[in-house]
C-alpha cells in the first residue's frame, strides 16, 4: 500500500474518531480546564466595574486634589477640600493602663485609582494610593496563570482526558475490536486516533487560551489596549496559542502511548505529573525530554515571581537557561516524533481481552 493510500485511511480514521475526542462524555471537563482563564478575567472585570461604581458613588475628585492631601491634615479639612469619602470608618484601640488611640481610615477616587487615609488621633499619619486596573499587572497575572494553571494543569489534564481515551475509552466500550478487524494497519489507525486528539485538544485550548487572552484586555481602555496591540500584543497572542498548541502534540503524544501500555491512567498521569514538574531540578540533559522545558521557553513572558520568593520555590517555579523559542519548538516537535514512533510500534502488539478490562 502507497505512502498516499495510508495518509488517506488515517484522514478517514481522524474524521470518525473527530466526534469521539471533542464530545466523549468521559472528557466533558476538559472545556472547563480550557475556560477557566478567561472565566477569571470575566470575573475579574466585573469586579473592577463594581469596585469603580461603588468608589464613585460620592464622586470623583482630582488627581490634583489628592496629591495637595499632606501629613499633619486632620479628616474634617480633608473633607472640607475634597468632600465625602466613599468609606469613613473609626477605630479606637485600647491597651492596658495606655491612653486610647484613635484611628480614622477615609478614602477616595479619582477615576482610575484609589486613595486610603488613615488618622491617628485626627491627624493624617499615611497616605496609600493604588490603582484600581493596572495593565502591567494583568499582563503579568495572565503569564503566570497561563504558565502555572494552563499548562502545568490544564493542558496536561485536558490531553490525559482526550488522548488517553482514544484507546482505552473504546476498550471500556467494547468497541475496539471493530477498528482492529478493519483493513488498517495498526500504525495507521494509531495515527488517525492522534490526528483526531490532537485536532480537538489544540483547537479546544488554543481558543481557551485566546479568549483568556482577550479577556484580560477587555476591561482596559481601548487606547492602552490599541498601544500594545501594536507594539508586542498580535506576537503575544500568537506567541501563547503556540505554546498552548505545542503542549497539546507533545502531551498527547505521551498520553497516547500510555494509553496502548496500561490500564489506569492515574499511574502514569502521576508519574510524568511529578517528572514535569520537578524538570528545573534534574540534569540539563534530562530537562530536555520534558515537555514543560519547551513550552516555558515559547512564552512571550517569563512567570513571575515574587522577590521574597524561597530559593528552592524560585527554582520549582522557573527554569533554569531555557532554550530559544525556535530551538524550543524544533525540539518538543523531534520529541513528539519520537514518542509517537514508539507509540507506533507499540501499537502493533495491542490485544483485547474485554474480560479483564
């Protein structure tokens, strides 16, 4: 049979097996891994409309007006200037024989931040300003979401759900004897099966990771948003969908061929769960027949991490020398080839014996 006879039958086996890898009642959950950052951006811009409603709702002064606010002002001259805070709490603390102190927390809006006094014994003892919406900051929050839940969890599940199921699921449904008694070589149908995953998977989190993407732009304003757009934004996007898409071919392609040697795949989930992430502690080259090495190197951001972070926590969450993007990705390709000829390979010893599954 002609190179073209077989690609044909594996195309054939891939729109079939399509139905099976976007709508299996066994990986329903696998959109909710997909959804959930742009769920938590959703969220998260309805929080700031409420939050802005709610300082708003006795007026916004100036930036000018909050920045003429000095140490030594008591609350009433503060209010006299600037009129009502949207919250005026007291507090009196007493200890022991010690005089009472008295504290007054005020706060106001100018439109894009948020002002907290705090009056110790009516004089103005601190000043703290925040804004309500920072860009910088949700840029940063989406890399480390999309680095540390996205494809440390999401996509590693998601592919577990998807490409584990593509043999096993039909073993549990007595259904794959009818695959192996058809006119295919084993290789073929393997490959059919990994085209039919691998095209749901990439289009199920390569769009769960556009909508997080825009999600997290949506409740800034359109000339901060059009700014970066042009400067870094189209390259950060594509940039993400890229990563998101390698880890489905390089994930699936493991959990594929986990699927063809056991049974349960807890066993197997657990145990390149704990390999991926404790990659950054192995041997540099050991760290380049992991997945998650690749991937980290694709994103346009590097994760955050907080100053005060541990040094062994800082060295889980970031790896160390990563590869260039284009090294990154030619790799992870070679090592998705490579698993999936053993996979191959393995495929032509599959027997059923429905009795003990």
């Amino acid at each position: 049979m002609t190179l073209r006879a077989r690609l044909r039958q594996a195309l054939v086996i891939a729109r079939l097996e399509a139905r099976r890898a976007f709508f299996s009642k066994r990986a329903f959950w696998v959109y909710l891994l997909a959804l959930f950052p742009a769920g938590a951006f959703l969220l998260h811009t309805l929080e700031v409309k409420a939050n802005t409603q709610r300082y708003s709702r006795y007026g916004i002064v100036t930036a000018a007006q909050i920045a003429s606010i000095a140490p030594g002002e008591t609350p009433e001259q503060v209010i006299a200037r600037l009129g009502k805070p949207f919250y005026d709490r007291r507090y009196t603390r007493r200890r022991g024989g010690e005089e009472p102190v008295r504290y007054r927390y005020m706060g106001y809006f100018d439109g894009s931040a948020r002002t907290d006094l705090t009056f110790k014994n009516g004089v103005l003892e601190g000043k703290r300003t925040e804004p309500v919406l920072s860009f910088e900051q949700d840029r940063t929050i989406f890399a480390g979401i999309f680095q540390v839940f996205y494809l440390r969890l999401a996509v590693f599940f998601g592919c577990l759900g998807i490409f584990m199921n593509l043999f096993r699921g039909e073993m549990l449904d007595k259904t794959l004897h009818f695959w192996l008694l058809a006119p295919v070589r084993r290789e073929v149908l393997m490959g059919g099966k990994y085209a039919a995953g691998l095209l749901a998977s990439v289009l199920i989190f390569t769009a769960g990771a556009v909508l997080g993407f825009l999600a997290m732009l949506a409740p800034h304003s359109s000339l901060e948003v059009q700014a970066y757009w042009n400067q870094h934004g189209a390259a950060h996007l594509a940039r993400y969908a890229l990563a998101a898409a390698l880890g489905c071919a390089g994930y699936g392609s493991v959990f594929l061929a986990a699927g063809l040697l056991v049974r349960n795949p807890i066993v197997p989930a657990a145990v390149l769960l704990l390999w991926e992430n404790a990659s950054n502690y192995l041997p540099s080259m050991l760290q380049k027949i992991t997945v998650l090495h690749y991937l980290q190197a694709v994103c346009p951001v590097r994760m955050p991490v907080d100053e005060g972070t541990p040094a062994l926590v800082r060295l889980f969450l970031q790896p160390a020398e990563p590869p260039s993007a284009t090294a990154s990705v030619v790799g992870l390709l070679l090592l998705t080839a490579l698993v999936l000829w053993l996979a191959a390979r393995l495929s032509r010893r599959i027997e059923i014996n429905y009795s003990t599954e």
